[in-house]
C-alpha cells in the first residue's frame, strides 16, 4: 500500500446517497420525541423540520463551491488548509478523527447493540461486545475497497429510505388521528420563539451529515455538477421524507402522547401492529444504524487521509491500497471507536466537540468570503453558490448562535473545550518541532 493518487469512481447517485447514509440514523428515531415534547402545534413541529432542511440545504449550497473550488479529499479540513493555513487545519483534522469518525462511529454502534440486545432478548452487558463486531465487520468492508464500500453503504442507505417509506406508508393508511383536532387544541396556547428555536436545533442532529460526500470529492467524478447535485438533492430529498415520516407518526401517536418518547415509530408500529410491529421497528433500527455507521466511516475517514496525507499526523494513515482504500486510517478510526464503545463513557466528549465544530465550521464557511475577496475572478471549474456572501454570513451568525447558546447552557463544556484548543494548540507546535527535527 503506498500514497497513491485517488481515483475518481463514484458519480452523482452514490454521493447523494452518502449524505443521505450520513444523515438517517437514529436521530429519525430519537428527534421526533424530543421536538414534540417543545412543540405541541403540528404545524409548528412540521414548520421546525422544514426550516432545519432549508438551513441544511443552504450548508450544502455553500460548501458545494467550496468542494469544486478544492475538490480534494477531506472537506472541510481543505478549506480551513487553503484559507487561514495549517494550525486550523491541524486542530480541525485532529479532532475530527478522534471525537467525530472515532466517537460517532461508537455512538452509532452503541445504539446497533442496545437495539440487538433488545431484539435478541440478551442481557445488555452484551451490547457492547456487540457493538465492537458492527464497527470491525463495516470497517472490514470499506478495507475491501472503495467499490466494496460504496455498494455497501447504497445498498444500507436504499434500504433505510424503503424503511422510512414504508412507515409514511402505514401511517397514512392505518393512522386514524386527526391533525385538524390537535391544531385546534395546541393552538390556543402561545410559544416562545427561544423554545421554537431549540426544537430546530435538535431536528439539525437528524439532517447532520448531509454535505459529508463533499469530503470525497478528489474521488467523485464530474465533482463540478456531481457534488452540487448530491448536496442539493439530498437535503430536498430528506426534507420531503423527514416531513411525510413525522406527519405519519403523528396520525398514529397522538402529538401529546409523543412528547418525550425514546422512540416515536417504534411505539406506533408497537400500536398498530403489537410485539411483531415492535420487533420489526427494532430490525429497522439496527439496519439504519449499520447503514449510518458505513456511510460515516466511508466519507468521514478521509479527512484523516487527507491530513496524514499532508504531514500533519502519521505518514502512514496516508496510504490507500490498490482497491482505493486507506486502510492504516480505517485501523487507527476502528481503535477509537471499539476503545469508546467499550467505555461507553464519551457523551461529554462528543458535546465538547459541537462546541468546537461550531466555531470550526464557521471559519469552513468563512472561508468562502475569504476566497471571494481573495481572487480576481471567480475560477470557471467552481459551482457559484447564488447569493454566497450572504449566505455563507447566515451560517456564519448561526455557528455563533450555537456556540453562545453551548456556553450559555453548558458553561463547564465551553470550558472543557477552551482546554482542548489549548492542548490541541501545544500539541501542534510539539508535532512540527518533531517532524523538523526528523527533517534535519
């Protein structure tokens, strides 16, 4: 295995259903409980789903420039790279290995082996031991190659988006709740903005990783009409699917009845259908877990690439075998993960991180204001995203939002990640002291 030039193999279906992969995972399962319980207007709760698609839409607008501006392996971390230089770069590629491939990889497992402990009727202590099988049988696979892992992860994510259709399906034909009765009920009790708000923002955690293919566009072909397609459709197609799968379940649980509920379409298939529905949603739980967890590692890993590739981390994650597969990154990523998995312990980790990410992502989206300013014309290989300045300045404002709402509600949290741009920071000028001194 050597460092070799990427081939571009996937096309414009296979990027589109990575984010699309990315994105259904148990957040379809666990978000409608938890809007429901701010948001007890049907309209309002079908209003939060689809502004948290538009939001995501206009994410993939402006990081589709960005992709056919750098259509290079890693995403964002190229972006941070070509706009500001290698300490962002650095800080972003670190901790995205560790605490977002390594530490969502084991968060979407964990939920793989609760459900099949649940399932099986075996003991939860299991679940763990479980749970480490998923993340090496899908990492085994995307080692097998780039082809292999891409079938896969289509074949995963087609079978979650039949699932959900087939729950919009049931619910519009068995459901007997009437909407029109609920809207009259809720609607004669105000809402303040504030929780309207925070009810779009946890329907975000059910649309993240929408625009995760852009990280694979050095390996998408036509990457200047592919990457806007796949970003573009992918949001379109989940806002459509994400509203039709909420206004079936609502027709079978009542809205009232659905606040605070783990799980919204396991409890309307346990309703409707009894211990066989409950059992079968569990089916459909595991194969959407299994099918995140491929997708995530497929597209995500190769921001770890992408910065072994570029000397900022071991040389040797940068090798990708002749299948087009970087196996040493995939080995690194399977060590964080089964390691998480096990101590199950990382919730406060991961909530570090999205205070991070907000502030990291903010400087992604900067950075098209950054090269707009920068150039004398706009490069003719880039998609233009249509109003980019503004929009990019629209997410810019949100990232903040987020992370003075983070630092509001979580103080101890904002400090933790003070701490670890700090450790992150030092460990940077230690990394380029040593890699000079080999040099020399």
């Amino acid at each position: 295995m050597t460092s070799r030039p990427l081939k571009r193999i996937l096309g414009t279906p296979t990027a589109l259903l990575i984010g699309m992969g990315v994105a259904i995972g148990s957040g379809i399962f666990r978000t409608p409980g938890e809007v429901a319980n701010s948001l007890q207007d049907p309209r309002l709760l079908i209003a939060a789903w689809i502004l948290g698609g538009l939001i995501v839409l206009v994410q993939g607008l402006v990081t589709a420039e960005l992709a056919t501006r750098y259509p290079k392996a890693g995403g964002e971390y190229v972006f941070l790279r070509e706009a500001y230089g290698e300490f962002p770069a650095f800080f972003f590629g670190w901790c995205y290995t560790i605490f977002i491939i390594g530490g969502g990889a084991a968060t979407i497992a964990s939920a793989f082996g609760d459900f099949a402990c649940e399932l099986l009727a075996v003991a939860p202590r299991h679940s763990g031991i479980i749970a480490a099988g998923a993340i090496l049988a899908v990492l085994g696979i995307n080692a097998a190659g780039l082809r292999a892992g891409a079938t896969a992860q289509n074949v995963l994510t087609s079978l979650k988006i039949g699932a959900l259709i087939a729950i919009v399906v049931i619910g519009f034909s068995f459901g007997e709740v009437s909407l029109s009765a609920t809207i009259g009920v809720a609607g004669a009790s105000g809402l303040k903005s504030s929780v309207f708000l925070l009810a779009v923002l946890s329907v975000l955690f059910s649309y993240d990783g929408t625009t995760d293919s852009v990280k694979m566009a050095e390996e998408i072909k036509d990457v200047r009409h592919a990457v806007p397609r796949a970003v573009i459709g992918s949001s379109v197609a989940l806002i459509v699917l994400y509203v039709a799968v909420n206004v079936a379940l609502m027709r079978v649980v009542p809205l009232r009845e659905m606040a605070g509920l783990a799980s919204v379409p396991g409890e309307a298939m346990g309703r409707l259908f009894g211990d066989t529905g409950r059992k079968a949603m569990l089916l459909v739980a595991m194969c959407v877990c299994l099918g995140s967890l491929g997708s995530t590692v497929l597209a995500t890993v190769r921001v770890t690439f992408a910065l072994a590739r570029d000397g900022l981390t071991f040389r040797f994650m940068a090798r990708m075998s002749k299948s087009q597969a970087p196996v040493p990154a995939l080995a690194v990523v399977a060590f964080f993960a089964v390691i998480l998995v096990l101590i199950r312990d990382f919730g406060g980790i991961l909530k570090i991180y999205y205070f991070a990410a907000a502030v990291l992502f903010g400087l992604s989206y900067a950075s098209l204001i950054v090269f707009r300013l920068r150039e004398a014309s706009f490069p003719a290989s880039a998609f233009r995203c249509p109003l980019g300045m503004w929009l990019a300045g629209f997410l810019i404002l949100l990232e903040i939002a987020i992370a003075a709402f983070v630092a509001y509600d979580s103080p101890r949290d904002a400090m933790r990640t003070g701490f670890l741009f700090v450790a992150v920071g030092l460990l940077y000028f230690v990394w380029k002291m040593a890699t000079s001194q080999r040099e020399d």
